[in-house]
C-alpha cells in the first residue's frame, strides 16, 4: 500500500506542475469583441452595459439650452469618435437623445430627437454608414439618477452614443 500512496502522490503532483506549466487560455475582452475595439471604447470613456457598450460621459456631448447644435469641440469629438470607430471594425451605432425637465414635454421629445440626429449626421460626416446608425429621442424620461439641481439640468441635456452588443453568426 506505501508504494501505491508514493505513486498516487508523485503522479498528483506531476499533474499539478504540468497544469501550472500550461498557458491561461485567453477570454475574449467582450463577447463579440476584439480586444482592440474594447480598447478603443474603453478609451472614448464607454461603458460595458452588458454586452452593449454606452458613452455616458454627458461632458462630450452636452447641449446648451433649447439647442440641438453641435460645438466645434463637440463635432471634432464625434469626427474622432467616428474615425476611431471604423478604424476597429465598428459600424453600428445608436445615438440617444435627452434633455431636461425644462419645457413641455412634447418639445422636449422633438428637441431630444433632433440632438441625437445631429450627432448622426456628424458620424456620417465622418465616414460612417447612415445606414448602420439609429437615432432615438428620450425627451425628459430617462434623466441621470446622480445629477441634482442645476448641474441635473445641464447635465441631462446630452446625447448617449451605444454600440449595440454583436450578434452571433
């Protein structure tokens, strides 16, 4: 019984080194996604929101009041945000619409609806496919749960960009 004990042993612990030896299998970063194209979101500050991906940072993209134009820094921003993207492969892209609880609620919806599609044209300005763009106006109905007072106000006067999550083949 010593000399079957001694084998079972040794024979563990060479399968303990050999698994030790071996190289972790790489996970994919995102499913669907390269490792680069997670990069280059992670980079623009989007958001993994469980397989689709969301710019949330309002500063990028924020609007004055009662104003659906774009600032100069603001297109420069989304020219790059659209190069960057076609440069990894990613093509399809949703723009979501927002505004605060100033004003009626139905041109806010409009107002919403018109911000996401400036932010639409500019990606097409850029090189992108209008065809693999949607827009979606939010009005005042989804504001950022964090925002308060004044600073809610400006802040909920954006626009979201959402890679939507990859589907499988």
């Amino acid at each position: 019984m010593g000399r079957w004990l001694w084998k079972w042993s040794a024979g563990c612990w060479l399968a303990i080194g050999l698994a030790a030896c071996q190289s972790p299998v790489q996970q994919p970063a995102a499913p669907g996604l390269s490792p680069e194209q997670v990069q280059v979101l992670r980079s623009h500050g989007f958001e993994d929101q469980g397989g689709s991906w969301a710019l949330l940072m309002p500063s990028k993209l924020l609007f004055a009041v009662d104003t659906d134009q774009l600032g100069s820094q603001q297109a420069d921003y989304v020219t790059q945000l659209a190069r960057d993207l076609k440069r990894v492969g990613i093509q399809s892209v949703r723009v979501e619409g927002h505004t605060d609880d100033t004003g009626p609620v139905l041109y806010n919806q409009q107002l919403s609806e018109r911000r996401a599609q400036r932010v639409a044209e500019q990606l097409v300005r850029a090189g992108m496919d209008p065809l693999q763009i949607s827009t979606r106006g939010w009005g005042n109905s989804k504001p950022l749960p964090m925002a308060q007072g004044q600073d809610a106000r400006r802040e909920n006067r954006r626009v979201a960009i959402i890679i939507p999550a990859p589907v499988g083949p």
